[in-house]
C-alpha cells in the first residue's frame, strides 16, 4: 500500500474507525484527566476537600474553586477550539470526582477506615455544566472566564450545601458547642493532622455578620475570573500542533 | 538467537511486571510511629511525660480506656524548635482504631490547640472509645506548631471484637440522637450520585455523536459554527438553568429541613491551668557529662545539695520517657511499657540517704540498650548537643520531688 493510499476500504469502515479513534482518545482523555488533576486538586485543595471539618463558609469557599478551575480551563480551551465540544469542564470533573471517590473508598475508608461521611469529596458538578454551557452559548474565553468563572466561585457552596449541613447541626459536648462536623474531626483521630494545622474561619471578613458565605464565594469567583484566564491560555499553548512539521499533517 | 533474545527480554518484562504487582499486595500493618527517629534532642528537651497510667491493657469495642498522666514543658526548650504557644494535646494511633471521645489538661476539654508555658507541669487525660479490633500501640503525643509531632511513650494495647458492632451515639443540640459514624452518609451518596448522573448525561448528549476527527475536520475547513446545532442550545440552555434551579431549590430544602446550623469551631485555647508543684528543696548542679558510645550510658557529674529536713536519695532519671531507676531506691508497679524502662539502669557513686543541708558530688550513671534502640545515642549528632531530663529524688516516706537537669554533653568514643 503507498502512502497516498487510504487505510480503509469504504466510508462504513472510515466511520467505524473513527468511533474506535474517539473512544480510544475519549479513555486517554478521561484517566488523564482524572489522574493530573487529582493530583493537582489533592496537592492545592489537599485537607480542604478531603475532611468535614475543613469544610468552612470562608477558606473552603474562597480556595476550593479557585484551585479547581485550572484543568476545566485548559481542557475548555482544548476541546473547544479544536473540535468544538463544550464537554471540557464536565470531563473534567466527572473524572476527578470518579478518582476521588475511589481514593475516599479505597483509601481513606478502606484502608485507614475514616468514615465516608468525613472525607467524601467536595461537589463541582453544578459550576461545571454552567461553564460549559456559557462556553457552547457564548463562543468566547472572555464570556467564559467573566460569567462562566464568577458563576463557578458562586455554585461551589449553594451546590454542596446540601451534602454538608447536616454536619454543620450543633451539639454540646462536655460543656463546649461543636458542630457534628467537628466533632468528627476531634473523635477519628488523625495522628497527622493536628487541630492547629486547620485552616478554617480564620481572616478579616468580620463586617458581614453570619452571612460570610456569599461573599467569599464572590471573592472566590472574581479570582477564578483570573485563573480561567491564564489556564485557558495553558490549554490552547499545550492543543497547538507547531511541533509536528507541515508535510506530517 | 534474535528471536530468543526478544523472548527472554519479554518474558523478563512479565516477571517484573507480575513482581511490581505482587509487591502491592504485601502490606504489612505498619505498628510504630516512626518515634525512634525522632531527633533526640528534641524528645529529651521539649515536652517530658511521666506518672503515665494506660488504664487497660486489652478492651472490646465500644468499650473505653483512658491514657493519664503529666507532662512537663520543658524550660531549655530548643532554640531550634518553635515554642509550644501554640499545641495540640493529640494521640499517636495507627488512624483512628480508637475513638477520642475526651481530652483535657488540667481539667479543660481540650478540642482545639493550646497555648503552653515553658517550666510548667501539667496534668492530662485522654478518654479513648474502642473501634477497630487489633492490637495498637498508642502512644501519647503533643503537636507544636512549627516544631511538629512530640511523641511520648507508646504501650499496645488489644482491642476485640467486630468493628461492624461499633456504634458512635450522640445528642445534637435539636434534640436528635445520632449515630455519627454513618450519620448523613445515604444523603452524601444521594447528592454526589445524582449529580455524577447529571454530569454524565451531559457527557453522553455529546460523545453519542461523532467527535474528534470529523469535528476537527470541520473546524479546520471553517465549518465550526455548524457543529452547535440549534438544539445543542437550546438543551444546553436546559441543562445550565436545570442546574442553577436545582442548586437552588435543594439549597432551599435544605435550610428547611436544617433550620439551626453553626459555623465550624475553631480558635486558640490560653490559660490553661497548669500543676501548682512546690519548689524543689533539691538543687542539682550538673559538673559535666558525657555519653560513652562503646558502654551505651551517659556518665553525669552531679552536686546534690538538700535544702529540705528529709534525707533523699536519688531513684529514677527520666529523659525522652526512657526511665532509669535505681532498683534499690524505688520500684516501678505502673505497668510502665518495658522496652523503655531500665528497672536497674541507673547507678549512683554514693546513694546513701543525703541528709538535710549536706551537699554531696557524685558519679551518675544512666545505662540501658535504650539508649541504642531508641536512638537517644544519636543526641551526639544532634545540632545542639545537649541533654535533658527528670531526676527524682525520694524520702524514706515516699515523697517525690522532681528536679530538672540540662547540660552539655560530652561523647567518648574510647
């Protein structure tokens, strides 16, 4: 066969070898994925994510979304000005969560036996579909980054409200109050992890009363306005093909 | 002759392969928290534990033991490790096996982190609820913040039964009594599932069709507006205002459903109550001392001057929570952990009873294989080489008087 030939015999095998190609690119994408940006996540989100009682309404809030923006970005930035599919965010994070809830069930329950209802992972689904929705909608980075990165600091806490309140219910223990939250954090004991090293309700946002909250999650989103920026940038210099020459394409 | 070459680097191949893999099978229960690596100086000058009582030795699930006590901050604290203003009163356990359902320093539940104060005794108590069955060496241990982990002496301790019967009751402040050690969990495996579920179908929307090369194809002629179709908008829409109005709305069940919540509770703890121990009617001044490596002792020089009415004499040195007694003077029946207690381990030149304002020099010494096992021999590569540690005295009724001991120390390699 020369070069000039083709490697299939009719447009029904083109077809089907094109499906394999995406299944094949679709797997490597996704374990990918799943490991760099669990790795990235684990190593810049690291205890915020991992326990209940780091799990506060300003840092958890402020860092978590923040330092999760970065692979949706890049990816983004890949999948959409290459071949138009606005799936990069929610791949993204399917992939993580799929990667965290092995290590959670595996690892932290499994095999050191923290139960599931402290450690399990923090939810990014809902600002993911948004991002790329705005992404598909919107055709542009700029729209993306300002309305799709702001609504992502945003949905963080509201969309995992429901998974943490019941946690954050009061209760009294030898005279001081805890919420359930804590006292999980103080009853499985972790050799590792000192109370000190908690980071949690710490900082000068002090003029909003209780309602702490929606602020740090505005603060969170104007700072993922600027991270979405400079991964998206990160995503489009690593999909350039300059380094495979002319005649090979 | 290629052809058995390429074999033999294949199969060569599978047998790493296969041994790489076999090796992730084998993992041993690790038992030790690494405090025989700890550097000695610090486990000798930093936080002294002693009069240690681990209640039980073997307790079933759901059963409870304490770990008591005292620990001394000590006043010649290094320089070198960042001062306790700010600890945390925790316990070295292979995870959580046990339960800590209490812990206080003189008489405070100590939750959170405490701020201590250097030449100060303090009184501890750590309640511990069985959970997973095993046996476990549970050590005490104090967390400085930049100074890190300060392991004190470990015992093991059994634990029987089945984990699967291990219940962790608690009232809540709305008057619910719950199980926390699965409480919520079916709501945590609801919201994360039902997401997952909605993320994937947003996902299958789009990899049910041709992706990568027809698409790139098209994008690459120019044709990459045809590929959102108008339908892919309007689902999109669907999909992205479907999400805001479910966050929404569960947000909203939610608050319903939990009208009282508190922030998480964090802060630092001062003023903890320390032990009110008079002053010691012994003084001691350490002349010299040096740690001959061939021998594993430390040989100390000591001038003892009693200022009290009662002769004393010396029973036990006390230093990184290895014990040294003077089998003579005073004998242990705590239990204390054996490996780290040298019954006969300390020697006295003249340990006669030392009478009320009679000042005497004498030749201590401190002997055990302690010394190696424990790595405290490698105090002579520490960068501030120095020891530390307790030495009691005792009268003839009994009393106890605990003076405190810091100086250079000298190796001998002959």
């Amino acid at each position: 066969m020369s070069a000039s030939q083709s490697a299939v015999r009719s447009r029904a095998e083109a077809v089907q070898v094109s499906r394999t190609f995406d299944w094949m690119i679709l797997f490597t994408l996704f374990t990918a994925v799943l490991g760099g940006y669990h790795i990235h996540y684990m190593l810049t989100g690291g205890d915020w994510d991992f326990w209940t009682d780091w799990k506060d309404r300003r840092l958890w809030v402020t860092v978590a979304p923040i330092v999760s923006i970065t692979f949706p970005a890049a990816v983004q930035a890949c999948l959409w000005w290459r071949y138009r599919l606005p799936i990069g965010a929610t791949i993204c994070v399917v992939a993580l969560m799929l990667g965290e809830w092995i290590n959670r069930y595996l690892n932290f329950w499994g095999w050191t036996y923290f139960p599931v209802n402290f450690c399990f992972p923090s939810n990014l689904i809902p600002g993911a579909i948004v991002l790329d929705v705005i992404l598909m909608l919107g055709g542009s980075m700029t729209l993306t980054a300002v309305v799709g990165g702001l609504a992502w600091g945003l949905l963080f806490y509201p969309g995992n409200w429901p998974i943490i309140a019941p946690l954050h219910v009061p209760v009294e223990y030898n005279g001081m109050m805890m919420t359930l939250a804590d006292l999980q954090g103080y009853h499985y004991v972790r050799t590792g992890t000192p109370e000190y090293i908690r980071m949690v309700e710490k900082g000068t946002l002090r003029t909003f009363g209780k309602d702490v909250a929606p602020v740090s999650a505005f603060f969170s989103g104007f700072v993922s306005i600027i991270i979405y920026f400079l991964w998206h940038f990160f995503g489009k210099w690593f999909a350039k093909t300059d380094f495979i020459a002319d005649d090979e394409l | 002759m290629k052809i058995i070459k390429d074999k033999v680097s294949k199969l060569s191949f599978v047998a790493l392969l296969v041994t790489l893999t076999a090796a992730m099978f084998y993992t041993p229960t690790a038992s030790a928290h690494g405090e025989k690596s700890q550097a000695a100086f610090m486990r000798m000058r930093t936080i002294h534990w002693y009069d240690l009582d681990w209640s039980k030795d073997e307790v079933a699930i759901n059963e409870t033991m304490t770990i008591s006590g005292k620990f001394h901050v000590f006043s010649g604290w290094p320089e070198t490790v960042d001062k306790p203003e700010v600890a945390f009163l925790n316990i070295g356990i292979p995870g959580p096996v046990f339960i800590r359902q209490g812990s206080w320093i003189g008489g405070q539940l100590v939750p959170r982190s405490v701020t201590l104060e250097l030449g100060e005794t303090y009184d501890f108590k750590v309640l511990l609820k069985a959970r997973r069955p095993g046996d476990w060496h549970v050590h005490t241990m104090m967390n400085v913040e930049g100074g890190g982990p300060i392991i004190g002496p470990g015992k093991w301790v059994t634990i029987t039964g089945s984990m699967s019967e291990f219940v962790n009751p608690i009232v809540t402040l709305t008057g619910e009594t719950i199980n926390l050690e699965d409480y919520a969990l079916d709501n945590v495996y609801f919201w994360h599932a039902l997401w997952y579920a909605i993320g994937l179908a947003w996902l299958v929307f789009w990899v049910k069709r041709p992706m990568f090369i027809p698409r790139s194809i098209a994008v690459v002629d120019g044709k990459a507006d045809s590929l959102i179709s108008p339908l892919d908008r309007k689902i999109g829409i669907a999909f992205a205002l479907g999400t805001v109005v479910l966050v929404m709305a569960s947000m909203g069940a939610t608050n319903d459903a939990y009208p009282v919540t508190t922030p998480l509770q964090a802060g630092l703890m001062r003023g903890i109550k320390w032990i009110d121990i008079p002053a010691p009617t012994v003084t001691v001044k350490v002349e010299d001392a040096t740690y001959r490596v061939p021998g594993r002792a430390m040989q100390m020089t000591l001038t003892i001057t009693n200022n009290g009415d009662a002769a004393v004499q010396l029973g036990e040195f006390n230093t990184a929570s290895v014990r040294f007694l003077d089998a003579e003077v005073y004998e242990d029946e705590s239990g204390y952990p054996d490996d780290i207690l040298a019954e006969e381990g300390l020697t006295v030149s003249d340990n006669s009873p030392l009478a009320p304002g009679e000042t005497r020099t004498v030749e201590v010494t401190a002997s055990d294989a302690a010394w190696e096992v424990y790595r405290l021999a490698d105090l002579i590569y520490d960068p501030d080489s120095r020891f530390a540690g307790l030495l009691f005295f005792f009268d003839e009724e009994g009393n106890r008087q605990m003076v405190t001991v810091d100086s250079p120390l000298i190796p001998s390699f002959i």
